[in-house]
C-alpha cells in the first residue's frame, strides 16, 4: 500500500456536491482507502478567468493501486462525473489529479510526481497544508511552509472536513 495525495476541483453543475460526490467515489475505489480529506475551499480561477470560481479540496488515500493505476481510475471517475477537456483550463464538473504518491519521482509525458505546479497553487497548497502541513513536497520544503508564502486571498474555506487529521 501507498500514500497518495489526490487534488479535487469543480466549477459547475454545483460544484461542493461534485467533489462530495468525488470523495465518495475516491473512498470506493478498489484496492484503496480514504482516510482524510481537506475542508472545502472556494477558489478563484486561475489561467482562465472569464468563469465561475472553484471548490477545491485535496484528500489523502492508502492505495494498492500503482501511480499509472491511480491516475486511470481518477479519469475514469472524471469521465464518469462528465469531464469534458474543451481547453487549457476551462470550466470542469469536476478535475482530479495526482499530486504525490509516496515519494515518487516521475517525469513521464503521461504524469508527472510530484505535481509540477502544486507548489505554485494554493488553492492546492493550502487544503494540503490542512490534512498534512508536515508533508514534503518534492524539493520545495514543507506542505504548511508553502502554503504560507503563497498569495492565499482566493481561497476562502468553507466547512470543516470534520475528521481527524493526520500529520504527515
């Protein structure tokens, strides 16, 4: 089994169901379990502006699965939840990805680990900071250290996750 730690956004079709719904589906996974995920965060857009703001969360999986697997089975649950990939950035039900997965290291046109930009995102540093503000990321330091030196004023957090936090 191995830790991975998965990102969650979506902007339309109300968007904190979608990555309710997500989590449930992540926690159902085969050969994986949830064990925590971040509060719900509303973010601004970044890239592409001219569209509704984001729910983001980051959760946190036990998984069998291998990094290939993992990614699969997340495209599989967007396609699912009717992802359309119209162009860089655009409004999404929902957009799931991998950001770190043990401390793998992989540089593939297909994923890349850790996630090239989280370290550059908080509406991704901040919920990861919340479940895992120990958490190494890559070489740029630490989940929580991060999160701190990153413009956060988009990213306003919503509700509590109501669980135990782990620390990693």
């Amino acid at each position: 089994m191995s830790l991975a730690y998965v990102a969650l956004g979506s902007n339309l079709e109300q968007p904190a169901d979608q990555i309710r719904a997500a989590l449930a589906a992540l926690a159902a996974l085969d050969g994986s379990q949830l064990l925590s995920h971040s509060s719900l965060y509303l973010t601004t857009p970044v890239g592409y502006l001219d569209q509704p703001d984001f729910i983001n969360a980051v959760a946190l999986l036990d998984t069998a699965l291998t990094p290939y697997q993992l990614l699969d089975a997340l495209m599989q649950i967007e396609a699912g939840f009717g992802r359309e990939r119209s162009f860089r950035n655009a409004p999404r039900v929902l957009d799931l990805d991998v950001l770190l997965y043990q401390d793998t290291v992989l540089d593939d046109p297909q994923l890349l680990l850790p996630h090239p930009r989280m370290h550059q995102r908080a509406f991704v540093m901040v919920p990861l900071a919340e479940i895992a503000p120990g958490q190494q990321v890559g070489e740029h330091g630490l989940a929580a250290d991060i999160a701190a030196a990153l413009d956060c004023a988009g990213v306003v957090r919503l509700e509590s996750s109501a669980q135990p936090r782990r620390q990693a």
